[in-house]
C-alpha cells in the first residue's frame, strides 16, 4: 500500500507540476490576450482619429474649392471688364488718332492761311 501511496503521491505531484505549468501558460495567454486588446483598442482610437483628420481635411478641401470656384467667377468678371474697358481704351485712342489728323490738317491749313495773310500783309505795304 505504501509503494501505491508511492506511486500516487508522485502522480499527484506530475499532475500538480502540469497543472501549474498549465495555469502559467494561461495566465501568460490572458495577458497576451490583454496585450492584444489594449493595442486593439489603440489602433481603433487612431483609425477614429485618422478618419476624424479625414473629415476635417474634406471640409478644408471642400471651402478652398469653393474660394476657388468665387476667386474664379470674379476674375472672369474682371476679364471681362477689363476686355469692356480695353475695347473703350481701343475706341478712344482711334478717336484721338482721327483728332490728331484732324489736328494736324487744321496746322497745315493755319500755317498755309498765316502764309497767305503774311503774304497780303507784305503786298499791302509795298502798296
């Protein structure tokens, strides 16, 4: 009965050893376990952050092409009056071109007159 007794108290301390090893293996799982749920929990905090960052990107994305889209519309308005204003910088400078011809026909008209009259002039006193 002793050698049984023996026999069994071994077992038993076998047994034991396996368990413990066994709860250690577990408790090492649970913290992995624990590990993997804490940078789990990490990565989703970041995935919220970045998709956070996203949105706030698209908003600024979306106002710059709405400035964009305005500053477009008014430089089209400006070309456009300033195409208005350099058709009447165009009509303007043609009307001058024509005075000054006119101008110049008129000199050459008072200058011909102010010969003829110096002319008279000068026959009128050797008269």
């Amino acid at each position: 009965l002793q050698k049984e007794l023996l026999k069994y108290k071994q077992e038993a301390r076998n047994l034991q050893g396996i368990k413990d090893a066994l709860q250690q293996r577990l408790v090492q799982q649970d913290a992995s376990v624990l590990q993997l749920k804490q940078e789990l929990l990490r990565a989703n905090m970041d995935k919220e952050e970045l998709h956070n960052q996203n949105v706030d990107l698209q908003r600024k994305v979306e106002e710059r092409n709405r400035l964009l889209a305005e500053y477009k519309k008014e430089l089209c308005q400006k070309d456009r009056h300033l195409q208005q204003h350099q058709s009447k910088l165009d009509e303007m400078l043609r009307q001058l071109s024509e005075a000054s011809y006119q101008q110049v026909g008129l000199e050459r008209e008072l200058e011909h007159r102010e010969a003829l009259l110096a002319h008279c002039m000068k026959k009128e006193a050797e008269e």
